[in-house]
C-alpha cells in the first residue's frame, strides 16, 4: 500500500512525538558533537545553517553554542512567503530573534543574508536514498537547488530514527539530502 505524503508526515511526526525526554536530551548533546565535527571538516570556516526547533524537533541549540563557541559563523532560515526563495540570515546565541511564520522564530529582518555551506536540515520523514519530506512548502527543495548551482554545499537531515520510513514519495523537484543524523548515528547517502 502506498501512502500519500500527509499521511506519512502526519504518522511520523506522531512517532517522534512519542520519544521519551531520556532520549531526546541524549540525542541534543550527540548532535552537538558530531555536528560540530561534522563542520569541522568541511572547508576553512563555513557558514553553517540549522534551524530553531518546532513542533517536537530534535533541539539543535547545543550545536548552535558548540557551532558558536568553535568560531564557526552561523546562519538561520527565515520563513519568506509561500512560493519565495528561502533565505538563511546571519545569527550567533544571544542575538535578538523575531516571530516568524508556522511558530519559528528568526533572525531580524535587517540581519545580513548569510548562504551556507553545510546545512542541517528539519524534515518530517526521511528514507534511506537520502528523500526527506518536510511540512509541505518546498522551501528547502528551492533553498538547496539554488545553492547547490552556486556551490557544492553538504545537507544532512536531523531526525529521530523512527522518522524513517520505506519510502518517501518523490516528485521531479524534491532534492535529496546528503546524509542524516539521528539518535543512532550518521548515515551517508551515496549515488
């Protein structure tokens, strides 16, 4: 049986409602480390983009202070209307943030359009060739096609393990992730 897209999201986002607290605090201080080593391999000083977590997302703001206190500069994305271009902008802890659209919160308006490198991506579901399936706008299938024709940029999905499913139903536009990280490890997806 093959399941549209809102069904998918809507069980895996059930599922990762479901992890227990012991396992959520575990998986933000690996992350963390192997985050930010992960970016240290990359190339002299990236830019590195994660996200502010909503929703029951893996909290990423220990690697936004590991990221911050290894020097590293940081961008975040700030949510633009439906059908625009995603734009990630310049923001380090500590910095003011301003509500922005679906509950996120971002960096202001004036703060300097930052494009990253590395990105560390939210998603609903993701499978093993590397698909993910966000909450349905497409800002970063736009957001990754457009830096990848500019640079070669390194995007890995953050997720628990049970956001995993069989398969993500894919479209022409849909833009694969390079690799994931979860509670279990990092997982490279190839060709």
């Amino acid at each position: 049986m093959i399941l549209d897209k809102a069904s998918i999201r809507a069980a895996s986002l059930s599922r990762r409602a479901s992890v227990a607290p012991e396992v959520r605090a575990a998986f933000a201080a690996r992350l963390a480390e192997t985050g930010l080593d992960i970016a240290r391999r990359r190339t002299p000083s990236p830019v590195v983009s994660a996200f502010l977590p909503i929703r029951g997302e893996p909290d990423v703001l220990p690697l936004l202070d590991a990221l911050s206190a290894a020097g590293l500069r940081i961008s975040l994305p700030a949510t633009p209307p439906r059908g625009a271009a995603l734009p990630f902008r310049a923001w380090q802890p500590g910095d003011a943030l301003v509500p922005g659209r679906f509950g996120t919160a971002e960096p202001e308006p004036t703060a300097a359009v930052l494009d990253p490198d590395l990105l560390f991506v939210p998603l609903a579901a993701f499978d093993r060739r590397g698909f993910r399936l966000g909450y349905g706008a497409g800002y970063y299938d736009g957001a990754l096609r457009r830096l990848r024709a500019a640079k070669p940029v390194l995007a890995v999905g953050v997720a628990f393990a049970v956001q995993e499913v069989a398969a993500v139903p894919t479209e022409p536009h849909d833009e694969r992730l390079d690799a994931v990280l979860t509670e279990r490890g990092l997982t490279i997806f190839g060709d």
